[in-house]
C-alpha cells in the first residue's frame, strides 16, 4: 500500500504562484508515474500533469490549460514530485489532488484518472479574480 501526502495550496490572487509537493511512502518498491489532478463541484476531475518516476524518466506531461504556467518535477528523493504553478487563473480553482501508479506506462496514460493506484487526500487551490 502506497500513502501520498500533500503539502501546499492555498488562496493566492490571479497571476500568483503556489507550489505543491506530493510526497509516496509505504512501500518498499518505486512508482512508475505520478502526477496531479483537480476537481470542483460538477465537474469530472482532470489531469493537470504528470512525470515519469521511474528508471526509465519521462515527461512531464502537462494538460494544454496549464502548459507554460505549471512545472512538475521529481525531487532529489525518487517518490516526491512537486508541482510550480505560476500565473494562477481563477479557473485554476479547484481541489488538487496527488496520483501515483506503480507499474505502467505514463505517457499514454497520464490523462485517465482510471489509470492510477493511489490518490492523495486533496488540498485545496483558490485563485480570486
């Protein structure tokens, strides 16, 4: 069993920046992807981003709503991804939240929330006009 645990988010205004940190324990073997998702009430949650964690590296993938603003890379330790989110949109809103698959192929695979193992609890992102 693998356990996220997020850290960052928060209230920021448009065109600031917030960066969240996602890091994996409880497990005695690496993951092969992780990556972030949000959601807000009505609405399916989508990919946002995601990178290649394991030996073979990949990515990162980014959703076309985030490229250019958003930067996902892996930490010095293996199982930490951490996500810069920079000129916030207020339709950045939403609640964040950490994914990581074990075994499988990120690139083709990133965007369905189907595909991952393991979720975080959320952390919460607001972004006021």
């Amino acid at each position: 069993q693998v356990q996220l645990a997020e850290s960052g988010g928060g209230s920021v205004q448009a065109g600031g920046s917030l960066r969240l940190s996602c890091a994996a324990s409880g497990y005695t073997y690496s993951t092969d992807c992780m990556g972030w998702f949000r959601q807000t009430p009505g609405k399916e949650r989508e990919g946002v981003a995601a990178i290649y964690t394991g030996s073979g590296g990949g990515g990162p993938y980014y959703a076309a709503s985030v490229e250019g603003r958003f930067t996902l890379s892996q930490e010095n330790a293996k199982n930490t991804v951490s996500l810069q989110m920079d000129s916030l949109k207020p339709e950045d809103t939403g609640m964040y939240y950490c994914a990581a698959k074990e075994v499988g192929w990120c690139g083709g695979n990133w965007r369905n929330r189907f595909w991952f193992d393991y979720w975080g609890q959320g952390t919460q992102v607001t972004v006021s006009s």
